[in-house]
C-alpha cells in the first residue's frame, strides 16, 4: 500500500514538473528496476531518458514541419549504384554536418531527375535530426517572397526568415530566369548569409550559364563569388530516378552522355 501512495506522489510530482513521459513510466520502470535489483541512479536515469527521448522526438517533429521539407528522404534511401557519379564518401562527409557548422556551402548540380532535392533534403533532415535548423524553400517560392514583401515594405523582416536557419535549402535554381528585382534580392541574401550560414542549392544549370539567369553576368559574378568562396559542389551525371524501371526493364534508353555532362 505504501509503495502504491509513493508511486502515486511521484507520479503527480513528475506531472507538476511537466516530466509527463517519466510519470508515465514511472510504474513500470519502478516495477522492472526492483526485479532486477537496479541502482537508483540506474533507476534515475532510465526514468530521465525516456523523457528526453520523447522530447527529442517531438522536437524533430516540430523543426521537420517548420522546415517545410515537400517530402522525407534519407540518404540510405539514396541509390549510390544508380548514379555512380555521386561521390558516396563525400556524400557521407557531408551527412557529418561539419561543412554546416563552419558555415560552408554546398551545390548540387545536374540534370533533372538524378537524386538532387533527394540528396538536398536528406542533409536536412541529417540536420533537424542533430538540432541544427533547416529551411526548405524553391528558387520560385523564395524570389516571388522576397518580391511581395518588398512592394509591401516588410522586405527586411521577411528576409529575416532566411537568415535564421542554420541551414537554408533552395531547391531548382534554374528553371526559370529572374527579372532584376529578383536578382537583387537574391544577391542580398547571399551576401547577408556569406560566412555566417549554410546554404545548399540545387540546379541544372552549370555555372556559365548563371549570367543568362540573372540577366547580369556581373551580378551572376558576385553572387558565385561569395557562393563559391567555402563550398563544395557535387556534379551529378546520370539518369532520372523517374525513369528507372523502364531503364532496367529496356524500355527506354540511357540519357545520351551529352545531357548528362549538361551542367
């Protein structure tokens, strides 16, 4: 009866303490450490690490979905056999997060279809996962953004948003051209983020061709620079996932090894 009233008191004193996955298995982990004749700081600790499991678990959940990944991958996921091209050692490397943490740069390039927002969401998700914050956003989304909020004048607050994360994701650079206000605001969030936080881009297009899609190849200059300065760029040639059955099963053929090198 009385280890029933102690369980009890534990159990809304945990409660009180907002330690709601510890009140929850406190019965059962009591029961099991007094079977196995356990410590208390054995006991302790156990009852501590269930909590911070949760936690940690929850905290994921909440950064993935403020990430706004359009889907989840992750690197295990990704077919090293299928496109030879990508540099599995460095791949892993980079999954270290150390090129985040000294606030390099990362571009993946290549031809549409190879594995490039695959492998861009991956690192993301290899971020959230050890606490580092990531933002996911299309080249598209971003520059139609940044462009609302500077004809409201809310721009530097909106710009704010991407300078916050760690880690800055932006997908699919390339597929259309940007005016040269879009141009600008690009080139000034490249320039507020240079040195200070990570952002990994991914395109098809290789970089002579950024001058057609800034309009400026001066302005295209600038923004490589800083880009360029700590980074790595990963080149992938190769074919598209999309068609991968079909290559297999011969139905189509292998992209000719001119669009391939594309970028």
């Amino acid at each position: 009866m009385q280890g029933a009233l102690s369980i009890s008191c534990a159990m809304e004193s945990l409660e009180r303490l907002g330690l709601r996955v510890a009140a929850q298995s406190l019965a059962a982990l009591a029961e099991d450490a007094a079977k196995n004749e356990m410590t208390y700081v054995d006991f302790l600790c156990r009852l501590l690490d269930a909590e911070i499991q949760e936690r940690d678990r929850r905290y994921v959940e909440t950064c993935t979905r403020w990430a706004r990944f359009p889907f989840k991958r992750t690197l295990s996921q990704f077919d090293f056999s299928f496109q030879p091209s990508v540099d599995e050692r460095l791949v892993k490397e980079l999954a270290t997060l150390a090129f985040v943490e000294k606030g390099d740069n990362l571009l993946i390039l290549g031809p549409p279809g190879v594995g490039k927002t695959h492998l861009a969401v991956a690192l993301g998700m290899e971020a959230v996962s050890k606490r580092i914050g990531a933002y996911f956003v299309t080249a598209h989304e971003l520059v139609s953004d940044l462009k609302k909020a500077y004809e409201a004048n809310s721009f530097e607050a909106r710009l704010k948003i991407y300078l916050k994360p760690k880690l800055l994701i932006i997908d699919e650079l390339g597929y259309f051209s940007f005016d040269s206000l879009a141009a600008s605001n690009f080139f000034r969030l490249v320039s507020e983020r240079y040195e200070k936080g990570s952002i990994v881009i991914t395109s098809n297009l290789s970089y002579g061709s950024w001058g057609n899609l800034f309009g400026d190849p001066v302005l295209a200059g600038a923004v490589l620079d800083r880009l360029l300065h700590h980074s790595v760029t990963l080149n992938i040639r190769g074919n598209s996932y999309r068609i991968k059955d079909k290559l297999k099963a011969g139905v189509v053929s292998p992209r000719p090894p001119a669009q391939q090198n594309a970028p």
